[in-house]
C-alpha cells in the first residue's frame, strides 16, 4: 500500500510516501514563514494561494526524488480538519481530484490525530498505550492514548495555547514571525528568575492548561520600562521556563492520572530544546519514558498525513477511503471524535 499524504491545514505545504512495507519514502516541506513574516501573523488568503502554487510542483519533485509515479499510489491523504478553511480546501481539492483521476480514494486525516502519531515514524517507536502531550500554535491538549482511533482526552488549554503564548510574547518582544524560535533563541542567552511570571493553573488540580495570562503579565512588566538587550533576552528566558514548568508538571500529572510511563509529545513546540530537557531530568527522576517525533516531523508536514493514512488503514478496518468527488473539510474538529 502506498499513500501520498498532503498536508496544507496552515502556513506549510508538505507531500510525502509512506509505504506499508518500506516504511516512509520521503518528504518535501514549503515553509510560508517568509511570505508572512510582514504581517506578524499567518494571512489565510495568502496561505491559501501559496498552498495553490505549490502543491503540485511538490508532488512532482516528491516522485521524481523516490522514483515513485503516480499509478502506483493506493491512496490519496490529506488533512481534513482541523486548520484554516480556504488552506485546508485546497489539499482536500488536490486529494480527491487526483484520486479521482488515478481511479484510487482519497482519505481525510485529522491533524491532531498526525500528530500524536508522529513519534511512531522514530525508533524507538513508543508503545501503546501512552500520554501524548499536543503542545503546538493552536493546540495544548494531554490524551489517554490507547492504540490508533481510541482516544481519551484528559486535559486541554482554556484559552491560549502554549505556542499560542510563545508567539503572543515574542511580539511583545519586538521578535520576528515566527515567534515561537525567535523567543527560544533569544531565552538561550537569558537567565529566568531576572523577571517574576506566572505558571498559569500550575496548582489547579486538573489537567488543564490557561496561557493567555501571560502575555498580560509581560506586558505589564515591560509597560513604561526601558527593556535592553540583556533585560529583553532575560525576560524571554522567564516566559520560556513558565510556559516549560506547566507543561512538565501537567504531563507528569496525567502519567500519574493515568497509571501509564510512557509520554509522547508532539506539535511545533514539542521541537524546544528547554522543554526537552526539563522533560529528559523530569523522566529520569521519576522514572517513565518520552518519546518525540524527529525534530523535523514537530511542525506541520505531510509525513505525519501519509503515516497516519497508512496506521488507519492497516489497524482499523472500519476506516472507508472515499472515492467519490464529494469531499468538506473541518476547520473546527475533535480529536476524541476523530476515531471512525
């Protein structure tokens, strides 16, 4: 089984091969930081017409980089929720008339559901089940996961997400777009503790997450002050340990919640070398494994898409591609709802 997996649920547009046997083929990756980084911020018009230019021109460069052609492919996946419309249209589009054309179906992947599957492309792959961490721009959620399609969620933000909260701050900073890296990089030469932030909902036994009281709070520390390089690089150590501290003590909580050792961490911000490491001294101590997906699979890519296609197909016989013309897209999609 072969499956072209299309992701363009945002600012990337990634293609990939996964093959049932041979495992991933390969990938091809755009990246619009560039086109965006004018207005602070993804623009989903401009999003959607640069999914349009560059799609196709991917699949073809993906083919002839594996040597794969297009009457090989058994199915055609592409991420159908959640993520802008009009950017998720155009991958919906490509999928089905391309599966149309081939005479092959086309299969809708949920984003989220990508990515919590992801770290089963490394080795070692994680064992089911686990505790996935989705930490990203638009997500921060911790799920029960108990094998593909079984999904419980046991906690989520109530506002902002932890990206969410890392882009927010960056551009308090004056940092570029995207803001997530540019605040990790510049924290790299900070020291936390200069500046006092809250850890939102740390004490709040739950597994919820609340992140929009930081941009406030860094706010209000900067309003009115002279920031330097020193103080700036400073505060930006600050929000990084904060945002790091709840995540860590949220996901130790619901390995304990759920009995389970093993934790997967997925989504853009899972890539943080800071949260790594604190997740790293945090397993050590007491005593259960992490798992991520390689540095290049954190942000959105159609790796995730193929290999989840092919996971779904394989293990849950229920899962119908769809062969007709007929397709909608879910900009607003459950992940507990995601199993079919």
């Amino acid at each position: 089984m072969l499956v072209l997996g299309i992701e363009t649920s945002c600012d990337e547009t990634g293609v990939a091969l996964y093959d049932g046997a041979r495992g991933l083929l390969g990938h091809v990756l755009h990246s619009q930081a560039r086109l965006h980084a004018d207005y602070g911020g993804v623009v989903p018009e401009l999003a959607s017409r640069d999914h349009v230019r560059r799609l196709l021109p991917l699949t073809r460069r993906l083919l002839e980089q594996t040597g794969s052609r297009l009457g090989e492919l058994s199915v055609v996946a592409y991420t159908e929720g959640p993520g802008l419309a009009g950017a998720l249209l155009v991958g919906a589009a490509t999928a089905h008339g391309l599966g149309y054309a081939l005479g092959v179906p086309a299969l809708g992947v949920h984003h989220l559901e990508a990515h919590l599957l992801s770290p089963l492309l490394s080795r070692p792959a994680p064992a089911f089940p686990f505790v996935a961490l989705l930490v990203s721009g638009g997500h921060t959620q911790l799920m029960r996961v108990d094998r593909v399609g079984d999904y419980e969620l046991l906690g989520e933000t109530l506002d902002d997400a932890a990206g969410e909260a890392f882009d927010k701050t960056a551009k308090l900073l004056g940092l570029g777009y995207p803001g997530g890296p540019a605040l990790a990089r510049l924290a790299a030469s900070g020291t936390a503790g200069r500046f006092t932030l809250p850890r939102p909902m740390l004490a709040s036994r739950d597994l919820d997450f609340s992140f929009s009281g930081l941009k406030t709070a860094v706010l209000t520390v900067i309003r009115g002050r002279e920031v330097d390089e020193t103080a700036r690089a400073d505060l930006a150590a600050e929000i990084e340990a904060a945002i790091v501290e709840v995540l860590c003590a949220k996901a130790r909580a619901a390995l304990r919640h759920a009995g389970l050792k093993r934790l997967v961490v997925a989504g853009g911000v899972g890539a943080n070398l800071t949260l790594r490491a604190r997740l790293a001294v945090a397993a050590h101590a007491h005593g259960f494994e992490v798992f991520y997906p390689e540095i290049e699979f954190c942000t959105d890519n159609g790796a995730m898409i193929a290999f989840a296609a092919a996971q779904r197909l394989e293990r849950s016989p229920t899962v119908t591609p769809d062969s007709s013309l007929g397709f909608t897209v879910r900009p607003r999609w459950e992940l507990e709802t995601a199993a079919r």
